[in-house]
C-alpha cells in the first residue's frame, strides 16, 4: 500500500479525500479478509480448482468484514493481541463507514476540527495498514503451501 499522505491543509475539500483513502484502505482490508476466509476452506476440498477458488470467492465475498474476520479467529489460533487488533479494526471500520461524518458534524464546520479529522483519519489509515499486514501474514505462507499463485486465477 502507498504512504499515507501528508496534512497539506490545503483546502475544505482535504478532509473528503482522507476519508475517501481510509475508505479505499477498509476495502482493501476486507479484500484481505476474504483471502484469508477463502484459504481457510481450502483444506475442506481435496482438489483445488480455480473454479472451486472463484466460487468460494463469490459466496464468500457477500459476507460483511464482521463475519469474514468470524471465519478467521474460528480456524486459527490468533495471539491475543492480533485478535483484539482485528476485532478494533472491525469497529473502526463499521464507525467510518457509517457514522463518521455524522459523528463529527460539529468538527467539520471549523478548521481547526477539519484538522483533527484529518488527523483522525490518518490514524485510522494506518491502523487499517497493520491489520492488512496482519491478514496479508496469514494469508500469504496458505495460499504457498496450496501452491495458489497469481497466475492460477489468470489461466
């Protein structure tokens, strides 16, 4: 994932584009969360098929981020602190996408809490890196052992 931006305070438009990456960040996180989902069925199967990978993805990406992380804490054994991490990461997520604007109304019709959005948002940006890395960590060292590479879904 690219750097998170810099606080340019450039203009009233800056606190849009901060919540339109996390936003970005949240799918992508999800899209984390459903490879993960997806990879943990595997074992379930004894032969894997793109076929069967791309029906697992379109039955399992109709599940909210909630249930994904569900699949995920159910068939590992996550420490205790990447657990909470997640289920932290799950809040924030639900809260920005939403309530946020709604939440700091008040903030948004003054600079200075314009500002502490953008500050906000950069936070939460980051929180949402760490979880991918996180899921991305998991996800990665199962689909190797499956053998599932890029160029499996393309052939």
């Amino acid at each position: 994932m690219p750097e998170i931006p810099e606080i340019d305070n450039c203009c009233e438009k800056e606190p849009f584009a901060f919540f339109g990456l996390a936003a970005y960040y949240a799918q992508v996180l999800e899209e984390a969360a459903l490879n993960l989902a997806v990879v943990l069925r595997l074992p379930e199967v004894n032969l894997i098929s793109q076929e069967l990978c791309l029906d697992l993805y379109d039955s399992l990406g109709r599940r909210t981020f909630g249930q994904l992380l569900k699949v995920a804490k159910s068939n590992l054994n996550l420490s205790d602190e990447d657990a909470e991490f997640l289920g932290t990461t799950l809040d924030l997520r639900n809260m920005l996408i939403h309530r946020y604007f709604r939440e700091r109304a008040e903030d948004f019709i003054s600079e200075v809490g314009r500002q502490e959005m953008q500050k906000e948002l950069q936070t939460i940006l980051s929180e949402f890196k760490k979880a991918d890395e996180i899921l991305t960590g998991l996800y990665l060292p199962l689909w190797e052992k499956y053998g599932v590479t890029e160029e499996f879904f393309q052939s």
